[in-house]
C-alpha cells in the first residue's frame, strides 16, 4: 500500500479566512475575481477548497479559476492581462517574477498588509527572492524541496534494510538494485537520472556544495561551478551511468515514469510528486533527506510557485484580490495545500509542527528546507538545457567533465549578462 497522507483538513474549519475578512471589512457589493494557474490535478483540488472557504468568510467576493496546460500557461497570461483581460491574482513560478515586473504584468503587495518585516518574520528566509527594494511581488502557498524516494518493495527483495545516509552508500545500494538482460540492457535502474526533472536542480545546489563548491557568485549573476567541485560533481553525477552502470540517462523517457513504474530502486524528486505517486497502485515507497557527502554535509534545493496582484486588478477588484492573497497565504490555507497537494508550508508556524516536521512522507522534505538554496533564475527553461546539454556531451560524445563543463558555464554566463545588462 502507498503512504497516506495525514492529517486531512476539515472544510468546517473557517476561522483564519473569516478572521480576515472581518480584520478587513466587509465589501459593499458583489465582486467578481480572476484565479489563474496551471493545470496539475492536485493543484486545482487545493485551490478550489481554498475558494471554497474564502467565499463562505467572504460572501460579497467570488473568485473564478482558469487553468491552463503547462506548455500554454505562460504564453495566456502574457497575452491577456496587457489586455485588460484574464487573472486579478495569478500563479507563477519563482524564477519567472523578473519576468513578470519588466512586462508589467504584476504589480507589488500593498505594504499593509503585506509588511516586508512581517513576512520576513513569518515566512521561511527563501521567499525573500520575491522582494525588491521595499516591496514584496508576490508570495507562497506552499514551497519545495527534495527527497530521495525508494522502492521498499525492492529494497526488501534485494535484502537492504533502509535508505542510504551518504552518496558512497547510494551508490553501493543502487548496484544491487540494478538489473540488466541477457544482452547487457538495463531493464531496472537503481536510481534514475536526467536533467530534464529535477536533477539540474541536484546538481547545482546539492552535488557542487557537497563537493567544495559555490554553483554561482554575485547573488547568482556569476556562474562558478566551472571549478575542481563542479568537475567532481559532474563527474560523479554521469558516472552513476557511465562508471558505476547503475542508471542510464532516457530510461523509460522520463524518471519519475520509472519510479512510478516500479522500475526503478532510488528516484530523486520534489514535495509535489507525492500526491501522484500516493495514487499509484501496487508502488510501495518511502521517503528520505537527500544523501550526505562523506563528511556529512547535507545541501538541498527549494522553488515554489507564488500568487501575486495583476496590474489589471484596479479598484474594488484590486481590493478583493488583496483579500484572497491574506488568504491564500494564511496557515489554514497552507495546511490545506500541504493535505492535498503535498506541498511544503511557507510559514514555520505551519510546516514546523511536530505532526508534520516528525511525518514520514513530508517530514524529509520539511527537514530539508533548514539547509535548502534558491537558485535565482534569470532564464529557468534555458538554464536546464545548458545543464542538459552539458551531460549529452559527456554521456553520448565522449567529451570530458571539465570541457563540458567550461562549456556550460561560458553559455550560463553569456545568459546571465544579457539578461542582467
């Protein structure tokens, strides 16, 4: 049986949200919102329970969501709001605000009630990337890190009796649980591997830190890993399948598929991937903190995704909008989003309990997020692919770690300095 998700939110439970409104004031008359985000099942879920109750504290406010494919999310909202069209409160990843400010498209949280010295009390220290000067942009719901997932199922059949504590242990676990044919194929990996989820992620603010290094400088508009620990990282990183054959990159296309599929023994991934693999029937699985280097030290990696003010929301809207973002970032609706969805709270107070930090699924990542680095994207889609590219050149050409490497950070930093001149 999968692991369940604990303690489960009881709709009756109003109190934060009808404490806002009346903190607040009551409207004058009926007010209609917009609620924009991208489709993810669980998402949508979390946010129409959150509707759910802001409407019931707040009877003279509706709220309207509209998703929208990944693929097409950010190319909607850039066309409607210039419009005059679309979301008063959208949804956006971190790394796209800088985005988001230069096209106008948002605009900054009223400082009351949106204090920068009250939320850099409350939340965790990872949401100051929201900020600018003396205003806040936006905020979270919920944040992420990650974890290492495993397959109890295998671990039991090939005699291991939990997860590994350090890389050397990971790598040893994941040989046992590798499994090839007669021709020498891989048909089962003992931990998955590929850029294209979440391991650029692993690779810059876990693997470079493990081994000495700083990914970048500058409040990250300098690229460092060009260096001795970004060498090392990258090659114990396409070593796990060129050296070690315990993985192999492009195995069943995508790693979190594997893992789903029971094909895999160890799958590194975010706080958001539990929902989906708590649905999966026959996977049994648990959770643990990302492996430690050799001397103990632990890194980890947050993002989140954040709700924020459009600049079409103006007067009454623009009012209402305020009052669903106190919401959306209250304690209620973020143990909400972290039942359903399986995304970290934002605020200590929430994520911190005893019930949560000690839970066997959501306490790793939780635990993860006192040594978690943000990276400050200026280009996210376009950073992965250099990462991407630097392990294809590597895995399928041949080229050695360092050249790649020097490869990968000339490009990174080409990015950053057109970006940030």
């Amino acid at each position: 049986m999968p692991v369940t998700l604990g303690n489960q939110f009881k709709s009756a439970a109003l109190g934060a949200a009808a404490a806002i409104a009346l903190s607040a004031g009551a409207a004058t008359a009926e007010v209609e919102i917009e609620y924009w985000q991208y489709f993810f099942e669980a998402r949508v879920n979390a946010m129409d329970q959150l509707i759910l109750n802001f409407e019931a504290a707040n009877p003279d406010i509706k709220v309207n969501m509209t998703t929208f494919p990944y693929a097409d999310y950010r190319t909607k909202v850039a066309a409607a709001i210039p419009a005059g069209e679309g979301p008063d409160v959208v949804q956006l990843f971190y790394g796209w605000l800088n985005d988001y400010v230069a096209a106008k498209l948002i605009q900054p949280l009223p400082s009351d009630p949106f204090s920068p010295s009250m939320i850099e009390e409350e939340f965790f220290p990872m949401v100051a990337a929201m900020r600018e000067g003396d205003n806040y942009w936006a905020l979270p719901t919920a944040v992420r890190s990650l974890a290492l997932f495993y397959n109890e199922r295998l671990f039991d059949e090939a005699g291991i009796e939990g997860p590994p504590e350090t890389l050397d242990e990971m790598v040893e676990i994941a040989k046992k649980l590798t499994m090839t044919d007669d021709a020498g194929n891989i048909t089962q990996v003992g931990i998955t591997a590929g850029m294209t989820a979440q391991d650029h992620h692993w690779f810059r603010e876990v693997l470079v830190r493990q081994f000495g290094g700083d990914p970048y400088l500058d409040d990250y508009q300098t690229v460092n890993y060009n260096s001795e620990a970004g060498v090392m990282a990258a090659e114990f990183y396409t070593g796990l399948a060129n050296v070690h054959k315990v993985t192999a990159f492009g195995f069943m296309d995508e790693p979190q598929a594997a893992f789903k599929a029971g094909r895999a023994g160890m799958h590194i991934d975010g706080s958001f991937r539990i929902g989906a693999l708590n649905k999966t029937r026959g996977l049994k699985w648990g959770v643990a903190e990302l492996p430690a280097n050799s001397e103990g030290m632990k890194s980890n990696y947050s993002s989140y995704w954040v709700n924020a003010i459009t600049t079409k929301a103006e007067g009454e809207k623009y009012d209402a909008a305020v009052k669903f973002m106190q919401y959306v970032t209250s304690d209620e609706a973020m143990q909400i989003w972290l039942d359903v969805v399986g995304e970290l709270p934002a605020k200590p107070s929430v994520g911190l309990t005893e019930a949560n930090s000690n839970d066997a699924v959501f306490g790793p990542f939780i635990r993860g997020l006192a040594y978690a680095n943000t990276t400050k994207f200026a280009n996210e889609s376009a950073q992965r692919q250099i990462l991407i590219d630097m392990v294809q050149r590597i895995d399928l050409e041949g080229q050695s770690a360092a050249d790649s490497i020097a490869v990968a950070a000339e490009a990174e930093q080409t990015l950053l300095d057109e970006y940030y001149n």
